[in-house]
C-alpha cells in the first residue's frame, strides 16, 4: 500500500500493530519458546561482548557448572552468570575482555558481597562480640 510519506506509514503501521498486539505477542512467544537464543544473545553480546558460542564455551571448560562452586544447577533465571570485573567495566555494558566465568545465583550474590566490602564490615560487626 502506497503512502504519501513517512507519516501516514507509520500511522498505519502503529495502528495495526495495536490492532494486532496479542496475535504478535503470541508470535513471538512461540518463537521464543522454539528457540530462546537468538535474543539472549543478542543481549549477551550487547551487555558483555560474548557470544552464545562463548557462553558454551566457558560453561565448558568449568566442566559445565560453577565457577566457584561446581554446582551443575545455576538457579536464579534458569542460565548460569556471566561474572565480570567490575572494576573494568562499571557500567551495565561490559568490554568483554573482563569476564572472568560463570557462576551460579548463589556465588554470584556472594562474589558481590565480597567486592563491595560489605563481607568485611560483617566481620569486623562480629569481631565486636566474640
């Protein structure tokens, strides 16, 4: 359908995709729960420079569980985390030369315990009573 301009286009287009929304997001679910990797890596790849093949990859060489702990169950979102230094890359968005593994929920949470200085602070609290 031929537009005038950009405008009416993207009216149109708004417009049906209102009218459509449910048949869209049940589309994209079903492609989603085909295959759930094409967006989580394009977020893995954004977020810290690596790819699904990478992810794969480090899982692999930690034998296939946590880098800490070994455990073969990651918890949290149902995908191991993707552990960076922080003090590389502060912000959300990584350079992806500085992640360091993978971790279960639990490790991770503690892992950032310990980086922020909070475990030593705990410490010193307990010093006080013993």
């Amino acid at each position: 359908m031929p537009y005038k301009n950009r405008e009416d286009q993207r009216a149109w287009q708004s417009k049906w995709r209102k009218k459509n929304a449910k048949r869209l997001q049940q589309k994209e679910r079903d492609a989603y729960a085909e295959n759930p990797r094409p967006s989580q890596s394009a977020t893995m790849k954004y977020k810290y420079g690596i790819t699904y093949d990478d992810y794969d990859l480090l899982l692999e060489k930690q034998n296939g569980g946590c880098g800490i702990c070994g455990s073969k169950t990651p918890g949290g979102r149902g995908r191991f985390h993707i552990d960076h230094d922080h003090t590389c890359c502060p912000t959300e968005k990584t350079c992806g030369k500085c992640v360091r593994g993978l971790l279960c929920y639990t490790c991770n949470v503690k892992l950032y315990v310990i980086e922020n200085g909070w475990a030593k602070k705990a410490i010193e609290y307990l010093e006080k009573w013993l």
